[in-house]
C-alpha cells in the first residue's frame, strides 16, 4: 500500500476506512451495524463506524490490560470515553432505506432506554430526544446515504452531516 491509501475495514460489505481525517486524523476503534430480526429473517439497516482521536487512550488508562468482556459490562468506561475531552465522529452508513421519523424514533428509544436504564432520563434530556426526532422527522434515507454525527473535543455540541456515499 502507498503511503498516502488508507486501509479499509468491511462491515457487512459496507467499506469503512480505518482513519479519517477532521481536524486531525481520527482512527476506526468500533463498528458493528443495527439490525432486527422478524420471522426468523435478519434485516440489516445501519452499519456504523466509531472514530475517536487516538489521544483517548490517555482518558482511558484505568482499563488497561481488562479483558473486553469486563469493559463492555463497565459503565465506568463508557462514561470515560464518552466525557474524554478528545474528538469524535460516528459515521452511520444505511443498509436498508429508511424514514428519518422512523431512524430518529429508532435512536431515541434506543437512547432513552439506555438513560432510563441508568436512572439519568430526566427532563433536559427528554427535550434533547424530542429535538433530535424532530431534526429527522422529514428526511428520507436511501441506501447508501451517509450520516456523520461529529462531536468535536472543544464543543458541546455536535455537528450532524447528511451526504451520499
């Protein structure tokens, strides 16, 4: 490979690349896809790359050495990782089209399970929810299409990007 190919990661026939360039170069740490399962039939919608600056590691030194079964239970980690103060990017690639209402009541009851599962659904955060439904609510996803929710380590706020693969 030339210096300047960058190495890509298949998930589920959809190509990731390993490193993506924002601000600085990010790496590839997750991905996996979304999927439900009706009649025995396995329908596949997103297949989702996780990027993270590979400064990370130095928020995460507590986990060291743990085996990956013991981290995935560790809410400790998660809230490590997601607090770091180092830039991030999911990258969401659709499978199967799909309504944005359905995609954005899709992500926030996966959230809010999650938070409620946690004990920290409240009201900010049921607004938060209602925002990002409402942000999805008249898109149309086709296969292919592309979403980059970019969280960048100086904002709060994260910068959502639609755009055909």
């Amino acid at each position: 490979m030339g210096s300047n190919e960058v190495e890509v990661v298949m998930v589920d026939e959809v190509p990731f690349p390993s490193q993506i360039s924002t601000t600085k170069p990010l790496s590839l740490l997750g991905h996996g896809i979304t999927d439900i399962e009706i009649h025995f039939l396995q329908i596949k919608f997103t297949a989702i790359g996780v990027y993270l600056d590979p400064q990370i590691v130095a928020h995460l030194q507590k986990w060291k050495g743990k085996a990956a079964e013991d981290i995935a239970q560790d809410d400790d980690f998660f809230e490590a990782l997601i607090s770091a103060p180092v830039e991030k990017l999911v990258r969401v690639v659709v499978i199967k089209e799909i309504k944005g209402s359905q995609y954005g009541v899709q992500l926030e009851n996966a959230v809010r399970d999650r938070l409620a599962e946690d004990d920290k659904f409240e009201e900010e955060e049921e607004e938060a929810l209602e925002q990002i439904v409402d942000f999805f609510q008249s898109k149309y996803f086709k296969t292919d299409t592309v979403l980059t929710f970019h969280f960048p380590s100086t904002s709060p706020t994260a910068q959502v990007i639609i755009s055909k693969k």
